[in-house]
C-alpha cells in the first residue's frame, strides 16, 4: 500500500467488455429544469434517507471565493493521477480547464446523518442476507444502479451519487464521511470518464482516489491529510457525524441563483415540517432556508409569486389541518382494482365541501386505498389531498409528494383556479409508488419492469392516486340537477324561454342600436348579488356595471371560451381559438384597472360602479360562453 492517496484508474484485461457509463443519462428529464434542480434533489433526498432519528437534516451548499480557490502543489495534491487520463483520447471531455486554472470547488455537507457506515474493504455483496448489518460505504463508492436501501427511503436505484460527478467539469468528486458508529474518519474521491487509452493501454471508465492495495481503493484514514484535506476545501465538518462532498470544477450552470430556488421548490414541504434546513454560502454571503425564513426568501425569490405563495399557505395549512377537519373517502373494496366511483363520498360530504372550498378556504381529504403486494396480503392504506380554489391561479396547479420528496412529474390535470397537495405518508403506499418512480423521482412509470409484476392492481392504484383530487374537483363543482336559467344567460348560442325570463326578476335592457348587440342579458355569481350586466355584441360582448346601488367586489375575473359540443368549453380553450391581448381581439374600458389579460383571461379592478369593459374581435360564426367570478381579495 502506497503512503500517499493518488488518482488511479484500472487498466483493461484483453477480452474485457468496452463499457461506456450512461448513468448521467437518468437524470435528464422534463420534470427538472437543470443540473442544479438534480443536484438539489439527488443530494438532499441522500442526506434525508441516511438523516438519523428525530433529528433535523442540515445542508451546506458552500461555493469557493476567488481566495480560496487551490493552486500549485496544494492543487497537485489533489488532482495527482486525474487529468492525463480525463485529457486521453476518447475520455469523453470536450472541454477541460486548463493547466493553470486554479482549483475552483463546491461543497455539499450533511448534518444529522449517520455517514458512510460499514466495511470499507468489502469489494462484494454475494454474501449478504437481509439480515446482515448495512454497508453505506460500500454501495456507495463500489456500485452503479444497485442499491440495498429498504423500502422506507426514499431512493430505490442506487444512482442519486452518480449526480456529483455529473456536477463536476471533470467529471469527479471527493467524500469525506464521519461516522456515527465508530467516528472514523474516511476520505476517497471518484472520477467518471469512458473506456479510453492512455500511452497504449486501456483503462476502465472508473478511477479513484485514496489509498491503492494493488487495484483497489481503499479510503484515506490518516489524521493529518484528512486535515490537510478539510482544510484545503474549507470544510466545516469536524467530528461530526455526516459526509462531506466536494465537488471539483463545478459546472457553469450550478450557481448560488439556481440552487435556492430549486432547495425550495423541491423540498419546501420537508423545510415547513422542520424536518431539513438548508444554507447557501457564496461570496461571502449565507442564505438560510428554514421553516421561518422561507415564506420571506419564496417571495423574494419569486418576485412576488403569488402562486407561490399561495403554495407554501396551503403546505403551512395542511400541517395543522385537525382529524375533525379531515373528510374521509369511503374504502374501495379490497378485492377490485381501485377506481373512482362518486359514491365515495355522501351527499351530506359533498354539500359541506362544496360550501367549504366556495368561500373560499381549503378542503381536506383522506382518501383510502388497498396496497397489494403479488407475494403478500393486503394493507389498507391511504393518502391525503389538500385542496383550495384560488381565482388569480392562471392554471391548475398539483403537486404529489411521497414522504418529503416532491414527484414532479406527476399531474393530476386539475382545472385552471385550483391548486392541490397530495401528500403520501404512510408506509405501505409510499413504498408502492417508490417502487414506480423513474430513476430521477419524477415519474410514477406503471409499466416498469421493477414495479408491474410487484403489486396486483399495481397501475389501478397509481392510477387512482393521480385521478382522485381531480374527480372530487369535478364532484364538488358539477351543477345542480335541473334547469338553470342563470346559466343559460351566458350561453350566447341558447334562448332563454319566456316563462322562464317572466320569473326572473334581473333588470333588463334595451337594444344597443348600431353595434350588432343582441337582447341584454345578464348573470350573476352564485350566493353573492349581481354586480354586472352582461350584453351580447357583434363579435363579442359587454360586461357593465350594475349601478351605483350595487356593491363592488375588489376584483373581477373573467374567462371567455368558444363552446364545444361536449364537454366544459373552458377546459377545451386553446391559444389558437384566441388570446385577449392579441389582435384580432379588441378591448375597450372605462372605469376599471387591469390586473391581467392573458390568454382567455381577464382580471381587473373595477373603479366606479357604472363601469364597463367591452370586448370584440371573436368568430362570429362560433359561440361564445362568458364566465365572471368576484374575488374579494384584491391582487396588488
């Protein structure tokens, strides 16, 4: 064994397979905007399923300022072994940093872990039973895409690592764990290139620092160079137990601006719990992400995100939602597939949910559901949806959450004006759809070979978690059984009959001569008095104040959509039907502040009680369907 840690990569037997690694590839999704959001996810969502019991996981993301980056021998040090292979032909790099950049680096260091625990001469799991003591170590620095973690955590692949050295420009990264068990200290570093050639011979993609005893690595545990080490990189770590992760040259694209807006809209629900706290250090400057800072730090760095906002609200509320306040689904029969059936909830329910998520404040729901396993029996579980209207949302909003990990792909496909949280927190449940996900966390994949064959009624049940905040929204906002003449006034293409205006007591009006108008019409919102008349125009309407005797709300929203044979015509709304702030549509008003027009959309503030909007510009030969909502709270 060498008395010094250096970079070695293995040299290839004739006959060896020519592998290249592909694991990067895994974390290019839709569902993440950046390196950074995987880095983000990938890091914490470690740290969270090796956190210790009851305590709060701490993480450290610490840029190196220009006084602290490494160069000469110290960088020599570090990097002995590493660039003549990363520089061979067909290592993969494109763009290396040159030979007289200094040593820029990022940290990531957890707190309230329990480190890298196990053997760390361990080279093989063949032995293993489940009964035998975990090796973190090991599967950590010795295996791609293979993971002994138990159904309770969070990963299943065994590639969240692999996203530190796709962070690095040299495809590299160094760990120093502290353990819980014993307090070892142990350092090792690993590079991740392609099979290339080096003064002729042929190297393994995988090289490693630390220690060598012919071939394999073994970790650095000597107290001096572990200090030199946590020195060189600006560790905070002492005796600490956790792992401490250094990321050498990292990447353009991950920068102090990307990492805190992805920390909180990734893990925004495990800061709120009290369950993580995170910090961002650069330049000199901190930036503390807790459950007190971060409503503050959303608004900041959202530039006044009202969705946002409204999100972390809703998240807030949840947590302290009572049993009492919880609304129970009715449990599907165990023996069936799950589906949504109307029935799961009475009538009486529904009548109180209705008037809840009308005022409108938040609705809690618990919907249970039978878990499956092929080889095992059933487990009644179930899952938690949290759901609010909230008129100034421009679409529907979701977000599905196993345990404290944010599935960010998965969507529920609510209507525009309404957000949801569904929360999965019981085990049985949880570890069904960890066992779907792709290997970013992003998806549920029903048709995956490591989940189809698991559970029986597998896919119905993922199926199911996704459709029910959806099929209780449809539900809790379907009309009442019956003629509505009300809603008929807004329906252009219908006629309301005689009798039925005979006993309709809202005011009428005269023709609009010149102007192409139809008979006036008016609607009104239900359980408030009506504030606007609503008047059918050639190629559009006019929405005008009821008079000085009516009430203003604070706001107005309204919502125009041509009508479809089937079906809710503002769910079938699309930008080539129109968009209100591109011609050929024409907007004139008077006595009114515009908040927003976008797409079918428009909100404003009325200022005087006879104002008026007038709005033309549609296909006259299609049907026009007009809806207008009060919002009390005015937007600013």
């Amino acid at each position: 064994m060498t008395n010094f840690p250096r970079w070695t990569f293995r040299r290839m037997q004739p006959g060896e397979m020519n592998v290249d690694p592909i694991e990067g590839e895994f974390f290019s999704t839709e569902a993440l905007d950046s390196l950074a959001d995987a880095l983000v996810r990938e890091s914490i969502q470690n740290s969270l399923d090796a956190r210790r019991p009851d305590e709060t996981l701490h993480v450290r993301f610490a840029f190196s300022g220009p006084d602290q980056e490494i160069e000469g021998e110290a960088k020599a040090t570090y990097l002995e072994g590493l660039m003549p292979h990363l520089r061979a032909a067909k290592s993969g790099f494109l763009e290396l940093p040159t030979t007289n950049e200094a040593l820029s680096f990022l940290t990531i260091e957890d707190f309230g872990t329990r480190g890298l625990q196990g053997d760390p001469a361990q080279s093989e799991d063949d032995e293993l039973n489940l009964d035998s003591v975990r090796n973190d170590f090991y599967y950590f620095w010795r295996n791609v895409g293979r993971s002994r973690k138990h159904a309770a955590e969070l990963g299943r692949w065994g590639l969240g690592k692999t996203v530190f050295p796709a962070a690095s420009r040299v495809n590299s990264f160094f760990a120093l764990t502290v353990r819980s068990d014993d307090l070892l200290r142990l350092l090792m570093g690993q590079s991740v290139a392609k099979v290339h050639k080096l003064q002729g011979q042929r190297y393994y993609p995988y090289g490693y620092y630390g220690d060598f005893k012919e071939d394999f690595a073994l970790p650095v545990n000597d107290g001096a160079r572990l200090n030199a080490f946590s020195t060189a990189f600006d560790l905070v770590r002492h005796d600490e137990p956790g792992l401490s992760v250094v990321v050498p040259y990292p990447s353009a694209e991950i920068t102090p601006e990307a990492l805190v807006p992805s920390i909180i809209h990734h893990y925004f629900v495990a800061i709120m719990a009290g369950v993580l706290t995170a910090e961002v250090v650069a330049d000199g400057k901190r930036v503390t992400l807790d459950a007190k800072s971060l409503p503050v730090l959303a608004h900041e760095l959202q530039s006044g995100n009202r969705e946002f906002e409204g999100l972390l609200r809703l998240a807030r509320w949840s947590m302290n939602v009572s049993a009492a306040d919880t609304i129970a689904l009715a449990i599907p029969p165990e023996k069936d597939a799950p589906r949504w059936l109307d029935d799961r909830l009475t009538p009486e329910q529904i009548a109180k949910l209705r008037e809840v998520l009308d005022e409108p404040s938040p609705i809690a729901l618990r919907a249970p559901v039978w878990v499956k396993p092929s080889a095992g029996e059933a487990v009644l579980s179930y899952f938690d949806v949290f759901l609010e209207r909230d008129d100034l949302l421009a679409r529907g909003e979701d977000h599905f959450i196993r345990d404290y990990i944010t599935v960010a792909g998965v969507r529920s496909s609510l209507p525009k004006g309404y957000r949801c949280i569904v929360a999965v927190r019981d085990r049985a449940l949880a570890t069904l759809l960890g066992d779907s996900e792709n290997p970013a966390h992003t998806e549920w994949q029903e048709r995956s070979p490591r989940f189809k064959d698991r559970y029986r009624h597998g896919a119905s049940t993922l199926r199911y978690v996704k459709a029910v905040p959806r099929e209780v929204l449809r539900l809790l906002t379907r009309p009442a059984e019956g003629r509505d003449y009300g809603l008929l006034r807004q329906l252009f293409s219908l006629e309301i009959p005689e009798a039925a205006e005979a006993k309709d007591h809202a005011p009428q009006h005269d023709q609009v001569d010149g102007t192409g108008a139809g008979a006036t019409t008016s609607a009104e919102i239900v359980g408030r008095e009506p504030f606007f008349q609503l008047q059918k125009l050639g190629g559009g309407f006019r929405l005008s104040g009821a008079g000085a005797d009516r009430a203003l709300p604070g706001a107005i929203r309204v919502e125009v959509a041509y009508e479809v044979r089937r079906g809710n015509p503002f769910a079938h709304y699309q930008t080539l039907d129109f968009e209100l702030d591109r011609k050929p549509i024409d907007l004139v008003s008077s006595g009114v502040e515009i908040v927003r027009r976008k797409g079918n959309e428009l909100l404003f503030r009325p200022q005087q009680s006879d104002f008026h909007v007038v709005i033309t510009g549609f296909h006259t030969y299609r049907d026009l369907r007009v809806r207008v909502k009060a919002i009390d709270a005015v937007p600013t």
